[in-house]
C-alpha cells in the first residue's frame, strides 16, 4: 500500500508504517476509536478526494457529478434503511461540525439550549464554555445525580420547564449506561424544543441493536461515523422530513463548502457492512466484553463510575486510590500497551488537566475478534498495572503479555508488507 510513498517520502510513510505497528502490538482501548476495515479505506483513500461537488445530488454547482451522486445517494439510501430515518445528510465533515450544523438550523445567537455537562460526559459541543456551543449559545447544563452517578431525566425534566430552551442535546462520551432518548424526545415536547439526539459513541450499537434506537420518535438525530459505527472520520445528520430542508442549509451553505466524497464513499461502504447480519454479532458482542471486562476489574479491586456498564464504555474511577491520577494512570498503561485516556469523572474534585479518572472502551478489541476470555485477562493485567502505578517491571511483564495476545488477533494482515 505503501510502496510508492515510502520511495518518494519516507518520512511520513515510515510514519504511517509506525503507527499499523502500534495499531498491531497495542490493545487500543479508547471507545471512540475503532478500526475501519480495508474495504472502507480503500474508498476513502481514492480518487473522489479530487472532487468538487457543492450542492446535493442532482442538484450540483459543479459539472463532472455523475459518479459522486451515485456514491452519495447510495450512502443517504443506506443510512435511512439502516436506522429507519425519515432523512439523511452525509456531508458533515465530523461529529462538531454536524452539530454546529444542527444548531446554526435552530438557533440563533444568544438562544437558549440544554447540553450534558462536559464533567459528566458530555461533549465539548455540549455547552462548555470553551467551545462555541458555550461561547455563542446561552447554555442550561444538566448533569448526573452524585450518588448515582446516572442521569436522572427528572432533573432534567425540571430544568427544560424552567429554563424553557429552544433544543436539547442528549448523548455523551463518556457515559457508561444507556440513554433515554426516548424521555429526552417527550420531555423535548412538552417545552417545545427541538431533541438533537447526540449518539456518537453508541451509533453502532444502535445499529446492531445492542442500545435503545432514538428512531423513529427523535427530531434530529447526529453521529459520527468512525466510533462504533467503524466508518472513516465524519458524521452524519438524520431527522424527520419535516426538518430535512433547514437541516441540508444548514449543513450547505450554512456551514460547510464542497462535501468530502472520499469520505462519503467510506461511509457508504461502512454502511453496507453495517446492514450486514454479522455486524449485529459484533455489536452485542462489544457490549458482553466490556460488561466481562467492567466484571474483571471490580473483581480485581478498581472502582468504575456508576458500578458497571450496558454499552461499550467503562469509566474508571481512580479516586480511592487518590486524587487526579488520571494521566499518571494512562501513561503507566501505555507503557504496559494499553492505549486508553484520562477522563474526569463526574463530581471529579480535580481539574479537567489533572482527571481523576481512565475512560477504556471495547469496540477496537472485539473487531480484533477478541470475546469474554480476553476480557478477564486485559481486566486483571490492567488492575495490577493500575496498583502498582510507578512498577515499571511490572508495566513491562504485562507488555510482554499484551504483545502476545495482539499476535494472536491480528489487524489488516493485507498491509505493511
Ligand atoms: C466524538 C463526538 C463528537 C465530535 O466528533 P468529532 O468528529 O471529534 O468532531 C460529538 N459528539 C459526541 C457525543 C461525540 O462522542
């Protein structure tokens, strides 16, 4: 794949080569990353990155669009046969920029919206105030319940009929138990706003049927498309007909100029895989390894944020252990091979640049074709890495024991020859 490059400029393919190595020897843990099959890179590698197609098919501003309609109406048909959407826009370039999208449709500047705080999970697109979300919106944050640690749609419900925004945001990225959606669409109603269904990180469960579909009830749904769902960086915007003009503006030319074919060719492909009966095994199969592993590692001592997990995503909670080491803990992983990141917790007396906790997911493990086994192992190698924090021998004979495993679940045995 990479031959010629490696002629002409070794120093970004001997790079690429690096990181198929790390891919290969690491067990990636982070739950918003997947790894997106040969089919899909191969499409999003291709020529259609050439492309300038602004507009929607049939109705372009450029000549030349006859091939880049055939892959962008295959990849809207597939989207709304895949989640039984009313509409699909497949050009957000990513997941922020398709809810920046979605706001510019129903907002304007100062208006009110509600968003899952960051510090509980929510993303950055959510309202922090950092963000333009937070900078040019006025922001209602809900949270969790401290003792809980879950979302308590009561609270919630409170807040919109007080506050009476204009949208509500739900979804998160760091949450490990299901969403609601359907209490976030009524409670939407009730107030009269607009539901943005955020799910980014659980799109491929909902695909594969192992989380609770915000279809057919929700207004307007987003995703990226490279978490679970195992597509190539982008996103997605899919709503009721009713919105599917002033959500397209939005999306073009409201925010975005000539929509990335390449991408919108992976993502076809990623979709075709994803109505393929297989990938509903792969979905609830993310789901029993990460409760298998979330089960290995309280058994084995760690603390995780709300117990347990019914998705693909655990948070580790390192408090017990002391106060903000989050980053400590996820070099120490590192350095064992496992690829995972610092997180906050929710309620978290720490500062987002020291957390107090470890976010690890499931999704890039099981397309390996790892299963409940290897779970107990990872869970087991990971707490004794967790409580012998600053043992690099330790951190060694685990890597050892990593490198292994990864041998025998083997990535893209087709590359890096
Ligand atoms: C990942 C994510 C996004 C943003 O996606 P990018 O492609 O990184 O911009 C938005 N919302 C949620 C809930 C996410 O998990």
């Amino acid at each position: 794949m990479t031959a010629k490059l490696k002629q002409h400029d070794p120093e970004i393919a001997s790079a690429i080569a690096n990181d198929l190595k790390r891919q290969q020897r690491n067990l990636l843990m982070i739950p918003s990353e997947n790894y997106a099959s040969e089919d899909v890179m191969e499409a999003t590698g291709s020529v259609l990155a050439n492309k300038y197609s602004e507009g929607y098919p049939g109705k372009r501003y450029y000549q030349g669009n006859e091939f880049a309609d055939v892959v962008e109406n295959a990849a809207i048909e597939r989207a709304k046969r895949l989640f039984g959407a009313e509409h699909a826009n497949v050009q957000p370039y990513s997941g922020s920029p398709a809810n920046a999208a979605v706001f510019l449709a129903f907002l304007r500047p100062g208006d009110t919206f509600m968003g899952f705080e960051l510090k509980c999970g929510g993303h950055l697109t959510h309202g922090s105030p950092v963000n333009f979300s937070g900078l040019i919106y006025s922001v209602v944050p809900y949270g969790v319940d401290e003792k809980t640690e879950r979302l308590d749609m009561e609270e919630v419900r409170r807040l919109a009929r007080e506050r009476k925004p204009k949208l509500i945001i739900s979804g998160s990225t760091a949450y490990p138990r299901q969403i609601d959606f359907k209490a976030f669409q009524e409670i939407a109603e009730e107030v009269g706003a607009i539901h943005l269904a955020d799910m980014s990180h659980v799109s491929g469960l909902v695909a594969g049927g192992a989380h609770p579909s915000p279809f057919p009830f929700t207004d307007v749904v987003m995703t990226t498309t490279h978490k679970t769902l195992r597509g190539p960086r982008g996103a997605m915007i899919l709503c009721k007909e009713k919105y599917a003009k002033q959500i397209d503006k939005a999306v073009f030319p409201g925010s975005q100029g000539g929509p990335h074919d390449h991408t919108t060719a992976g993502i076809a492909v990623a979709l075709k895989e994803a109505l393929e009966p297989g990938f509903r095994d792969y979905a609830h199969q993310v789901v029993a390894n990460a409760k298998a592993l979330a089960h290995a590692l309280t058994e084995h001592g760690i603390r995780l944020v709300t117990g347990g997990t019914d998705n693909h995503l655990i948070l580790i909670d390192l408090r017990p252990m002391g106060i903000g080491l989050g980053k400590q803990a996820a070099v120490a992983l590192e350095a064992a091979g496992v690829i995972t990141n610092c997180n906050t917790v929710p309620y978290d007396p720490s500062t987002p640049f020291k957390p107090s906790g470890v976010r690890i997911g499931t999704p890039s493990l099981t397309t390996r074709g790892m299963k409940e086994p290897e779970m107990r192992m990872i869970g087991e190698w990971m707490a004794s890495v967790l409580k012998g924090m600053g043992d690099a021998q330790l951190q060694a004979q685990v890597r050892a024991k990593v490198e292994a495993l990864c041998e025998r679940f083997p990535i893209y045995e087709g590359l890096g020859k």
